[in-house]
C-alpha cells in the first residue's frame, strides 16, 4: 500500500544535542515551495489509495526496518524516526528526533563565533552566551509543518517517519525574531527618553535582555539558513545605547555634599557636625559615597537635629532625629529618609551622647536607608 500521511499537532520542548543530517537550502522560500510540491504529490498519490480501499500508508507488518529505508523528498534537510508503542507517541518521537537535529545545527552554527565583551555592570555580553540561550529557545512549534512520509506497526510497534524543510522549521522563529526586533527597538528609545537614573539603569537592562533574546534567535535563524539581514540595523542602534549606558554608569555617582560632612563649617553647632561626620562615615562604609560637588549621579544631603535629652529612672536619655534627602545634581528630588537614634547614659548627658555615635556607626536603624540606597547603586 502506498503513504498516507497523518496530520499532528503535538509541540516539543528543547532536547540534547545530536547530530544532523542533511544540508541548508540557500533560497529558503524557493526550496519551501519544492518542499510543499514534493509534500502535495505524495499526498496525492496518498489519497488515490485511501479510495481504492487502503487503511493505512504501509502493510500491517511494516515496522522498524521498513521506515529506516523510507526517505525525505530532495528539498526536506530534517528527517526524524519514531517508534513506540502507540502512533501518536510514535509521532511525537519523531518530531524529538527533527527537533534535536534543529538544535544540532544551531549548535554547529554558533560554536565558531565567540567574542567577549563586558558592559558596565561587568556581565558579560558574548555571542556564546547568545548560542547558549537559543539552545534552550530550540523546539519544534510548528510540529504541523512536518509531513508524515512512513507509518506502520508489527507486533504492536509503531513506527512513523516525519520530514520539513529549513524553511519550515525556520517560521516559528522568524515570527519570533520580528517581535523581538520591534521591542528591543523600543528599550532603545524609552531608554534615550528617560532622564531620572533609575528609570534610564531599567531602561537598558530591558532593552539588552530583549536584545540578547533576539541574538539567540538570530542563531537559529542562522543555523536554518534563514538569517535576517535586517537585524544589522537594531545591531547597530544597541551598540550605540550600550556605549551611552557605559558613559552615563561609568561617571554616575553618590555625593554627600561638604558643606554637611565637613565639621570646620562654622555655622553647624559642634555637636550636629560630629554627628553629620558620623552619617557620612556609616554611609560610606557601605557604598561608594564621595564629597564634594555633584557631577553626575545621586546628591545626598543629611539634616540632624540636636539631642533633645532629658533624666529618667534609667539615667539620661539623648534623642536625634536624622534624615537624609536625594537628589540630583540639579536639585530634583527624589526620596526623603528618617530615622531617630537614641543614648542611654547611666551617669550623664555625654555618655548618653557617646552611645548616640556609637548608634550611628553601628546601629540597625540604618537598614531602611541602605535599602534605598542600595537602588542607587545601578547594580
């Protein structure tokens, strides 16, 4: 009996590496139109022995080594066989295998070109890890457009043969590559439109993730024959973003300004300045704050009231309310901290005071703080 040949509809996940058989087509659209003449004429013939009474594409004994000789038309480059013990898992079997071929070739593909590269985060944006991420993009969703070419059973095994095209299997990710395209497109251009620093930092971290999203399906599309001569241009357009990225992240800094951490500052009571000495030292300790005039980055500017102290059962109490404003550069405001610190002194006002620095350096008040700073810190 002749072919008849099975419609399917089941997806694949990504599966190991294996390797491929077959070679590219160079005219993707071309070889597609062959491939479906080629597909229509065997169905064809398919259909004309249905109607002459056949109920299946091959004799109830075929099996194992009956499909190992059934061949793929000319124009098909990805031939996969199944066996099991159901046609359906058959099928799905055989899919895995033109799946694993696809991968197989995108693997080959990219393997040849690696470059480091190292933005201002210090991650790491190389080709590998673009051939790593479209291994795991790699599957079969357009299970639909591979064609049944062999199925039969013996002894209860099912075995089927599936063929597609480069060009086939290349759809699925040519879709893909288009919609990634236009959103790397727009990180680009929200990115170029934000001024506050927190929102230009997402910006760009956005923007590269969709465009590393779209460098791995660029691979497959590659490793298809199928690559876009297109993506040069947002290639381009994402090269000079992360040049401007790396510009705006390499001189951004935190500032406390002088006039507030110096304590030679005559107008600051004695006291307030060695505590606004004591914020600057804690804040220090944990990012990289500098003094002096804002450039670029984050102005911080702390404000401390004096000790309001007072005798209690306990001794003398000592009480200072902080808070710290930012900023930028050019005085737009961008969040507002407080905290109260506390003393206890058992004998007196200055041992209440020295446990009040000793707060400040030390103490868990600064947690909320460090939080918000932390945002800043454009990790």
């Amino acid at each position: 009996m002749k072919r008849l040949f099975a419609h399917f509809i089941v997806a694949c996940s990504a599966l190991a590496l294996c390797s491929c058989a077959g070679s590219q087509p160079e005219d993707n659209s071309a070889a597609r139109i062959k491939a479906n003449d080629a597909y229509e004429n065997l169905e064809k013939n398919s259909q004309e022995d249905v109607t002459s009474g056949a109920s299946r594409t091959v004799a109830p004994t075929a099996g194992v080594a009956e499909a190992s000789q059934a061949s793929c038309p000319a124009e098909s480059g990805l031939r996969g066989q199944g066996v099991a013990d159901s046609y359906q898992s058959a099928l799905m079997n055989a899919q895995r295998e033109i799946a694993a071929q696809i991968e197989s070739t995108v693997k080959s593909k990219t393997e040849t070109a690696t470059r480091s590269d190292v933005d201002a985060e210090g991650n790491e944006i190389v080709q590998s890890s673009y051939a790593v991420r479209s291994q795991l993009l790699t599957k079969l969703e357009n299970a639909q457009d591979a064609k049944v070419v062999f199925s039969g059973e013996k002894n209860g095994k099912f075995s089927v043969v599936a063929c597609m095209s480069y060009a086939d299997a290349a759809l699925p990710f040519q879709k893909k590559f288009g919609v990634l395209q236009d959103s790397v497109k727009l990180g680009i251009a929200l990115f170029e439109k934000q001024q506050h620093p927190l929102q230009k930092h997402e910006a760009y971290k956005k923007a590269k993730n969709q465009f590393v999203k779209m460098k791995a399906v660029e691979h497959i599309l590659a490793g298809l024959g199928s690559a876009d001569a297109a993506s040069a241009a947002v290639d381009s357009d994402f090269e000079r973003v992360k040049a401007a990225y790396n510009q705006f992240r390499s001189s951004f800094a935190m500032y406390l300004d002088a006039s507030v951490a110096d304590a030679s500052q005559g107008a600051l009571d004695p006291s307030v300045a060695r505590l606004q000495k004591l914020i600057f030292e804690r804040v220090s300790k944990n990012f990289p704050v500098r003094s002096g005039e804002c450039a670029n980055g984050l102005k911080l500017t702390s404000v401390i009231s004096p000790a309001v102290c007072s005798e209690g059962s306990l001794g003398v109490s000592c009480t200072v309310d902080l808070s710290l404003q930012g900023g930028s550069c050019e005085g737009e405001a961008y969040f507002s901290l407080s905290a109260k610190v506390k003393g206890t002194g058992r004998y007196d006002q200055a041992e209440a005071m020295d446990r009040i620095d000793k707060n400040i350096l030390e103490g868990a008040w600064f947690d909320d703080w460090s939080k918000e700073l932390s945002r800043w810190k454009l990790d």
